[in-house]
C-alpha cells in the first residue's frame, strides 16, 4: 500500500508539473496574441473580424524579425483554411500589393487618410496571414545590415519556414488547419520554394503542425530561358516591338547566360526606351499612372526583364496611397510596426534588396515535378495583358512539364462574360483571367475572387 501510495504521490506530482507546463504555454501564446490584436487601423470602417499584426524573430542571432498581418475570415474563421500570401520583387511588400490592393479587406484612398472596403476580398473564404519577406521588405528587418546586401532565393523560403512553425506557436488555433500559399511574380520562386521546405519538414512527423494542401501562383517567374522567350514574343504578338527589333533580341541574347551582351542589351533597351512608348508595361491596355513618385526602382525592375526576371508587382498609383499610408506614425502604432526605429522610410519595394539579390534559380520547373509527385494542389494563372511575366511565358515554361492532360482547354465563365481560359493538367491546373494584368485580383477582382474560390474548393472553374 505504502509504493502505491507513493507511486500515486509521484503521478499527481508529474501531472501537475506536466499540465501547469502546458497551461503556461497556452498563456502565453495568448498573451501574445493579444499583443498583436489591431483594435481599429486609422480611417477603417467597421468590420467584424478579427486582426492580428506583429513580428516574428526568424534568427536570433543575426536578429532577422518579419512582419505579419493577418485579417481572419469573415465568417466562421475557425472553420476556414489558412492562406498565406507572398508578393515578389524580389524586395516587395505584400502588404503594400496583396493586402492593400488586390485581395485584401481593405482599400486606401488617394490621399492616405483613410480606409474602405474591398468589394471582393478573399478574406470571405479563408483566414489571410500577409507576410513581408525577406527581411529587409516592408517593417521586416534586421539587426546584420549585411543581410541586405546577401538576401536570396535559399535564405528567404528557409526564414518563411521558420517564421510559420514559430507564428503557429503563437497562434495554437491554427496548428493542423488547412494551408495554402498564395502569390505572384517573383512569389513563382518564393511560393514553391517554400512549399518543398514545408514538404519536407513535415517528413518528419506523423501529423505535421502545417497542414499544407496546395498553393496558387500568378503571372508567376517560373524558369529564366522559357519565360524570356516568352516575353519577347508576348512583346512582338502585341505589336510592342518592331520586327528588326523581335529579330534581334532572339539573335543576339543568350538567355541562358548570367550575363548578357552588349548587343543584347542595345536591343532590348531600345525596344523599352524607344518602341514601347509610355504604357505601363504591367498592364498594356490601361492608363499609365502620370503620379509615380520611385520612378528609379519602376525603372530597375524593368530593366532586368528579360535576363534575371526580377520583377515586381504592378505599379500603379496606388502604390503611392500605401506609402503615404503605412509612413503615418498613428498607422505604426495601430499595427505594432516600426518598434525598433527603422532608420529608413516603409516603401513598396526595397531597391537594396532588388540590386543585391544574391542567388535565384534559373528555373523551379523541377521543383513543381516534385510538389505534384507529392500531390499536392496546384494551380497557376495568368493575367493575360501582362508584359512584364506575360501569359506567353508561363505557357512555354509549364508545357516543358510535359504533362498529360485532363481536361482540355476550355473558356471559364464570370457571370455571362468569358472569364478567361482553362486547361486542367494531371497534378496542375492552367487558367487565364481575361483582361487583367500583373496584380491579377487588382484588375479584374470578381474574376479573381472566383479563380480563388474555386481553388479552395478544388473544383474545376465554371464552365458557364
């Protein structure tokens, strides 16, 4: 009776230690989330969901810290899937791009003073987490001003690795919920990159904390030598260059090189300096924006179009609204932002990170065989009157996967309007948005909204 005793003594005692351990952890990711809580952002009309910013240390030592927002869903959040989205660049802010002008809840209007509502935001079908990265975008930072002049393809999908498994720990709730990833431009690289990371962390567990199903990418970089040939002829099929000048890019540019030459060049600077005219070259058909104030970084990102792909979102006014925005102090503080002093001003893009991108790979094609070995949802898309990572280039990069179709191409429908054009792949699904450019949900948002909708639901697009 006496070991009994004390083998119940011992029992409680190691349960009590055990679920007090528990019940402090608990405690304390709901402390911190309750430190992330946003009660109202400056100008923003009521909603009912919630909103959670903050920062999340992905290096300790060289003090690497990324800055999240996540907007819940509208409805029933605990039953939604978590998506997380990722705009390119590389250097560019997805809460500049996806949060305040595609497919985020809110709008800012022109003078940056205020907020409205998204009349398509994708926050009705899932919980969406915005995530600027690398360090270096946006409130994202770090303590090694090294890092800036280093950051690459490797470092990024890594540090987006561990800033999920850590922001999971302070968000317990969302631990085996759904997951996707969502993104574009140079997201193509970021999006799959990550999703192997993901894929391959969870190998080690019988049941991963990332439920990760699938992800969506747009007008994506997906492999340098495909999408450069692409690109030129999007330009040439779309009356942008001139014959001699088609001809001369495909003579004299080896897009396989690291370098290009200086006929190559010539070529391809003149086509921009003197055939394109000013037209915004992410979306041809529309007004280009007379306001642009960082007319130097629009002019670096385009200027690797071809060669490197470091390419950016969309630049339109906007872009403008953001940054009186999200430099207003009241702002900062209402998102928890800014709290080391950055000692620089919140722009869209970084121009640092842009020029000193370290390493990018030329091409994740084999990357996508692995993720649709692994089963996993993918679907990519295109807006089809961008230039910059045009609808030409996706298709010659993704028919070298060479894979069996399933469903042939088809028209898919928004409302009685062809919404653009599908075709359905074993392990991918294919599919344009009719008259929308590079930021996809920004030019066509209905058509978007149901391109998104239908992914989560894994239902092929609405063939009437």
């Amino acid at each position: 009776m006496a070991v009994l005793k004390e083998y119940f003594l011992f029992f409680s005692k190691f349960s009590l230690i055990f679920f007090s351990s528990i019940t402090a952890i608990v405690a304390s990711s709901t402390k911190q989330q309750e430190l992330d809580r946003i009660s109202a952002l400056p100008g923003q009309p009521p909603v009912k969901f919630q909103q959670f910013s903050g920062y999340v240390t992905v290096n300790d030592n060289h003090g690497r810290a990324l800055f999240y927002w996540l907007t819940e869903a509208t409805t029933t959040p605990e039953k939604k899937p978590l998506v997380l989205w990722l705009n390119g660049g590389p250097g560019c802010s997805s809460v500049a791009y996806g949060a305040s002008e595609e497919i985020g809840p809110f709008r800012i209007n022109r003078t940056g003073s205020s907020l409205y509502l998204n009349k398509y935001p994708w926050n009705t079908e899932a919980n969406l987490l915005f995530l600027e990265s690398p360090a270096g975008v946006g409130f994202s930072y770090t303590n090694t001003s090294s890092n800036l002049k280093d950051s690459g393809d490797k470092r990024t999908a890594q540090d987006a690795l561990i800033f999920l498994i850590r922001w999971m720990s302070r968000f317990p709730q969302y631990k085996y919920r759904e997951f996707y990833i969502a993104g574009e431009s140079y997201a193509g690289h970021y999006v799959p990159q990550l999703a192997k990371k993901i894929i391959d962390y969870n190998k080690s567990y019988s049941r991963p904390i990332i439920n990760f199903k699938g992800f969506i990418v747009g007008n994506a970089v997906t492999d340098n030598y495909y999408d450069s040939i692409g690109t030129v002829t999007f330009w040439w099929t779309h009356s942008m260059i001139s014959d001699q000048t088609y001809k001369s890019i495909l003579k004299y540019c080896n897009f396989t090189a690291e370098n290009s030459s200086k006929e190559c060049d010539e070529a391809v600077n003149y086509a921009m300096n003197h055939e394109f005219g000013d037209i915004d070259q992410y979306s041809i058909y529309t007004p280009f924006c007379m306001q642009l104030r960082n007319e130097t970084t629009r002019s670096l990102r385009l200027k690797n179009t071809l060669l490197r792909r470091r390419v950016s979102g969309y630049d339109p006014c906007t872009e403008n609204y953001a940054e009186k925005y999200y430099n207003r102090p009241d702002v900062q503080k209402a998102l928890h932002a800014n709290i080391t002093g950055i000692p620089y001003k919140w722009t869209a893009c970084s121009d640092i990170l842009i020029k000193n991108w370290n390493d990018s790979e030329d091409s994740v094609l084999p990357t996508y065989k692995e993720l649709i070995k692994a089963g996993l949802r993918i679907w990519v898309f295109s807006g089809d009157t961008d230039s910059v990572v045009p609808v030409t280039a996706t298709r010659f990069s993704l028919s070298h996967l060479n894979l069996p179709i399933k469903t042939p191409w088809y028209p898919w429908y928004s409302g009685n309007q062809v919404g653009g054009w599908t075709e359905v792949y074993q392990g991918l699904t294919f599919a344009t948005v009719r008259g929308a450019g590079h930021e996809v949900p920004l030019f066509q948002p209905k058509r978007a909204y149901i391109l998104f909708k239908s992914f989560l639901a894994g239902r092929e697009l609405p063939k009437s």
